[in-house]
C-alpha cells in the first residue's frame, strides 16, 4: 500500500532516532540553520501525535518523551525553551486540526500505513 501524497506520512519509530540525531553533535546542530531547527520540531510533533492519535503512544509516555526532545534541541540546537514550546504547540495543533478533518476510513488507513512502515524501519 503506497502512502498518500495528500498528507504527510509521520513514523513514530523514527522518534528515537531523532532523539539520538538531536544530541549526534551539538557544533552540527548549533550551526544548522533556524529552519532546519524549525522543520525538525514541526517533524517531530507531527509524529509523536501520529504516534497518540494511533494508539502506538500514551499521553503520559508523550508527555515524557516531549520534555527529553525539548532538552535535547535546547542543549543541541541551542533554540530557547519558550521557542521550542511554540514551534511544538503550533505544529501539533495543526496536526490536530488536519487530523480531525479526516474520515475514519482514512485515520485508520493512515495508522495503518505508519504502524506498516515502523515494522519496516531498521531497529
């Protein structure tokens, strides 16, 4: 089953390898453009309300895991808190709206894509 093109495909399994991508190197990350930090915190609330939305996370293990991102982009990118809460806050909101403009039929064909792809993803 090949993804759609009309909405972005977000992979919950690649939240760790972000995690571990954001604490790699502080002098790459401190020397990446704004918009590539940007992307990066849009990317990664994207998924992890994927990741809620599908059932594939908790709120609270969301909770958790947001506050370990959240450190590591301050520590590694150098952004600031109230900046970084933000760019989440906005992204995660649009996702939330897009999300809830979908059938049924295409929230579960979406979970089931992601969780298809996650099996796929090098562990």
């Amino acid at each position: 089953m090949r993804p759609s093109l009309k909405a972005p495909i977000h992979l919950p399994a690649l939240i760790p390898c972000l995690l571990a991508a954001l604490g790699a190197s502080s002098a790459l990350a401190a020397g990446l453009p704004p918009e590539v930090h940007a992307s990066t915190i849009q990317l990664t609330a994207s998924m992890n309300s994927m990741a809620v939305a599908c059932g594939d996370m908790t709120p609270t293990a969301l909770d958790t895991l947001r506050q370990q991102q959240r450190a590591a982009a301050v520590k590694d990118m150098g952004i600031a808190g109230a900046d970084y809460d933000r760019l989440y806050e906005q992204s995660a909101k649009a996702f939330q709206q897009k999300w809830s403009q979908g059938s049924d039929a295409q929230k579960k064909q979406s979970c089931a894509q992601v969780k298809a792809l996650s099996k796929a993803a090098p562990k």
